[in-house]
C-alpha cells in the first residue's frame, strides 16, 4: 500500500534526511513571500537565494546517496544558478561600496566623481534591467 510505503521512508534515516532537505527548500518560498507581503510588492531577498542554495546541496546528497540520476542533473543545474545570483549580488554590493565612497571622496575634495561609474538606483536593493517600463520589475535586497 501507498500508506505503508510513505511511513517507511519516513522513519528511514536516508528518508528522513530527504524530507528535511525538501522542507529547507520550501522555505525559500516561506521566506519570499513573507518579504513580498511585507513590502506590498513582489521581492526576492538574498536568504531566498541561500535557502536555494541549502536546500539544493541537501537534496543533491539525496539523490546521490539514492543514486537517482534525474535529480541530480536538475539540483546541480539550480545550484550553479543560485551560486552565481549570489556572486551577482554580492559583486553588485561591491560596486556600490566602492561608488559611494568615490561620491563622499569627491564631496570632500571638491573634485567630480568618476563620470564611468553609473549611479547605484539605491543601495539596499536591485532592479532588473531589462524590464518593459510597465511592468515593475522584480527585486533582490542585498541586505536580507
């Protein structure tokens, strides 16, 4: 029976670890929404990112130790895309650093700041860039 297959994996040790694997997971959804409702808005914070990335090296170990190929193709491929969102945040987070020192820098000389450097839209978040003007893109915080 499909009730008596369920409850031995669970009390598996091997099953138990794929369950817990599969609820870190889930909480990046838990933890987006919560973001959005809390902003009114659509927002993605950086600890979606991490749980992504947590839960995905949890469920890969899973699926190596059940030897189940499908999964681990598909949790590889989504854990290199939450290792470079991360890169991409944290690069992002960088170049802010960096231009709002060179503005206090250039306010206190009296000098111009670096015309090649764009001016950060805010620096707790990121906008898309390639979004249509009217639809409002979907952010990440950097600071989550």
């Amino acid at each position: 029976m499909l009730a008596n297959w369920f409850l031995e994996d669970l009390i598996d040790p091997l099953g138990l670890f794929g369950l817990s694997a599969q609820a870190m997971f889930m909480l990046r959804f838990v933890v987006q929404w919560f973001a959005s409702e809390r902003r009114g808005r659509s927002y993605v914070p950086v600890a979606f990112w991490y749980f992504s990335l947590i839960g995905g090296l949890m469920t890969l170990a899973y699926a190596f130790l059940r030897q189940e190929p499908v999964f681990m193709l598909a949790q590889g491929l989504g854990i290199s895309i939450y290792v470079r969102n991360l890169i991409l945040i944290y690069s992002r987070r960088g170049r802010l650093r960096r231009r709002t020192q060179e503005l206090a820098d250039a306010a206190q000389t009296g000098r111009p700041a670096s015309e090649s450097t764009p001016e950060p839209a805010t620096a707790g978040e990121h906008q898309a860039q390639s979004a249509p003007e009217a639809v409002p893109p979907v952010e990440a915080a950097s600071r989550d």
